[in-house]
C-alpha cells in the first residue's frame, strides 16, 4: 500500500511539474495582448509599448520571464500577484539598477552599432572611473548631485557609495561590484516605451517620391530624472539661458541640446563656461551639439570639414588652427573660440 502511495504521489507531483511548465512556457509565448495586458497594473506600460517602435519585439526579450531573474523576479511578481487580489496601490512598474545596466545587452542584440559608439565614448564611464578619480575628487568633494548624471538609477545616495566623503581620501568604493558598472546605461537617455513609428520600404519604382514620404523622425533622447524617477523627453525639456557677462547667447532649438544640458550644465547664474557648461560661443554661437558631436559616440573629428571648405575666408585650414579641436592642450576652447582668438 505504502509502495502505491509513494509512485502515486510521483506520478501527481511529475504531472503537476509538466503541468505548470507547459502553462509557463505557453504563456510566456502568448502574444502581449493576452497576457501581460490581462492585467490591469501593466495596461499602461502596454498601451505604450503597442505604440513604439518596440511594438514587434515581446514583452519577455527586454524585461525576461517571472523566473529569468532569479530571486527578484519571483518576489516581485508574487508582490503584484498579491496586491492585485488585496487591492492595495502597487507601485509603477520600475527596472533596478542591475535590470537596468542588464538590459544594455539586450539593447546590444539590435544597435549593435550605437552600442559600439557608445561604449567608446565618455558616456561609458564606470563607478570606477567617476567615483574614485583623484584629480577632480581633490578639487570637490563628492556630493549627492553626482549621482544625478553618473549613477541615475542608483538605489541609495552617495554614502551608500563611497567613502570618505571629504577631499583627502584616499577613496574607495563600499560596493565593490559595482567598480565596472557603467554609470551612464542606455536608459538614462532612451526610454523603451516610446511612441515611434516602425520603419518601412519605400516605393523604389518611384524613386522621386522617396524623400517626400519618408516621414520625418522625431528625437527619440531624453532625460531620466532620477529625483522624479521618470523619463523626461527631450521635447518637455526646457530651453536654457545662457549669459555671456550681461549678454544672452542664442540658443540652438535642437532638442538634443535641452538634452545635453542637463548634464552639461552652467552654474547658478548661468554663466557661459561656468561648471560643465559647453554651449557654443563666439564663432560657433548658436550651433548645436549635434553640429558637431555624432550621438552616441560624441566623436567630432569630422566636425569642421561639415561646414568649412580646406581653406577657410581667411586663406586659414581652419583644421590647423589653434584651437582644442587641434590640440586639446591649446588656450582657445573650441566651444568659446572667438576670430581675435587667433587672429591677433
């Protein structure tokens, strides 16, 4: 009898195993409309997503399945699960820290290329690199407002972080594994559920017409305010002011540049040049970033052969001037150069 109770018991508990696989695996591979939308704590994010250009790629690619990863997954589900049914307020859906620098690599498997630019370029600093640099650690003393560009997703503040807190250190970090985490992940300029439109052949047969219906692209970049813990697209970002003495400069309506500014900002009074400011002056007032600076990579090496023939109005290579595009040691700031700057 015992016998038949133990291979009964084995029997129910491998059917109930392949039961519960092959209701996971099915819904796993259920189109989003029929599963992750059933529920009414995610209809939201799902209402975005079926409007981005993200709308063909399933819901599990980015964000992985209940069991994918690991310990966190199952505790938040569970707590969605559980909230659901005792009606309490959940709070919004958000990615962690990990999730976050996690789906770099997911982003990779498509843009590959942006991947490549971006993880040449200074955007790709690590904890390491910021956080424990002598030089500009001597000079200020870290704060919590670093962590509004450099570690946005961050799940604590700055003495969670490092320590000592003071210009002497010597610095080290108290997360250690975070030492080769990027700062800068993709989405603390990207967000993924983004209204955006897919892209389509056009009629070669006519190719005059090409052009005239290629729709027109709207800026995908944005902010992630870490404070609001919301992305901010670029278009609701504010213009700045930037003064030059009493002088306003003008300022480039490119939405790239209420981009940049967030990070690359002046100081209090707005003073061109002031702190991380870089907004173009005297030759270059009024240009924008993007004028120059190839996203993603912020490679401007072809920056000036965009705009200036070999010899510029002034019989001058303008390539040879003595400028920082030049020479990065050089007195005449490329973002500040003025003609008097080298035509003395």
């Amino acid at each position: 009898m015992t016998k038949k109770i133990i291979i009964f018991s084995l029997v129910l508990l491998v059917a109930t195993v392949a039961t519960s696989l092959g209701v996971y695996t099915h819904w796993t591979k259920k189109s989003p409309a029929k599963s992750c939308a059933s529920c009414h704590e995610i209809e939201n994010s799902f209402t975005r997503w079926a409007m981005s250009s993200h709308r063909d790629v399933n819901c599990t690619a980015c964000h992985g399945t209940a069991l994918s990863n690991g310990f966190h997954s199952i505790e938040e589900k569970s707590r969605m699960f559980f909230r659901h049914f005792t009606r309490e307020k959940d709070d919004p859906v958000k990615l962690t820290e990990a999730q976050n620098i996690k789906m770099i690599e997911n982003c990779r498997k498509c843009h590959a290329d942006e991947f490549n630019k971006w993880h040449s370029s200074g955007h790709s600093a690590t904890y390491e690199a910021i956080f424990l640099n002598e030089e500009q650690n001597n000079l200020e003393q870290l704060n919590f407002d670093c962590l509004r560009c450099h570690g946005m997703f961050f799940e604590g503040n700055i003495r969670d972080l490092v320590e000592p807190l003071d210009t002497a250190g010597p610095w080290q970090l108290k997360l250690p594994h975070k030492k080769e985490d990027p700062t800068i992940p993709c989405m603390a300029c990207h967000q993924i559920h983004q209204q955006g439109n897919l892209a389509f052949t056009p009629d070669h047969s006519n190719p005059e017409s090409i052009f005239y219906t290629r729709p027109e692209r709207r800026f995908q970049g944005g902010f992630y305010d870490r404070h609001e813990e919301r992305f901010l697209h670029a278009s609701i970002l504010p213009d700045a002011k930037i003064y030059q003495y009493n002088k306003q400069l003008e300022w480039n309506s490119d939405p790239a540049q209420r981009m940049c500014i967030q990070c690359h900002a002046p100081n209090a009074m707005h003073a061109s040049g002031s702190e991380d400011d870089r907004t173009p002056r005297g030759v270059h007032e009024g240009l924008s970033c993007r004028s120059c600076h190839q996203l993603h990579s912020n490679d401007a090496r072809e920056s000036c052969r965009q705009c200036h023939p070999a010899i510029s109005n002034c019989n001058l290579d303008v390539e040879q001037m003595n400028t920082t595009y030049k020479d990065k040691n050089s007195p005449n700031n490329i973002h500040f150069v003025e003609c008097g700057d080298c035509h003395k």
